[in-house]
C-alpha cells in the first residue's frame, strides 16, 4: 500500500491523518474519513468534509466546521 501526498497530509507535530483526501496540519491533530481537515492543535475532523480548525476542536459528521477554540461541531 502506497500513500500519496497530495491525497493524505500529516505534516503538524505528531499528527494522524486516516482515510482519503485528508490533512492533519495542526500540532497532534488527527483527520480521518473522506476529505477532512484538521489544522487546529489538538483538533480532530472525522467523516466527510469536516473542517476543525480552533484549538481543542472536534468536527464530526458530514460538512461540520469547528472553527472556534474547544467548539464542538456534528
């Protein structure tokens, strides 16, 4: 198996990304799913494009954007 840069990014500080299409650029964040981007610290985006992007914040579902600081989105 093969992963290919321009479809899965895990470029921030111990940071996961899982699934297709997804970017963990955020210090210890995590994405995973189909096309989610996690580029706060400590955030985390799962399902379908879902974006977190506040520190601490957690997106999950389908086109869920937490964008504040320890927002939760579903």
């Amino acid at each position: 198996m093969s992963r290919s840069a321009a479809t899965q990014v895990a470029s921030g500080a111990s940071s996961t990304a899982m699934g297709q299409s997804n970017t963990a650029s955020g210090p210890r964040a995590t994405a995973m799913g189909d096309s989610n981007t996690a580029s706060g610290s400590y955030s985390f985006a799962m399902g379908l494009s879902s974006t977190s992007s506040g520190i601490a914040s957690v997106a999950m579902g389908q086109s869920c954007n937490a964008n504040s600081n320890r927002s939760v989105a579903t």
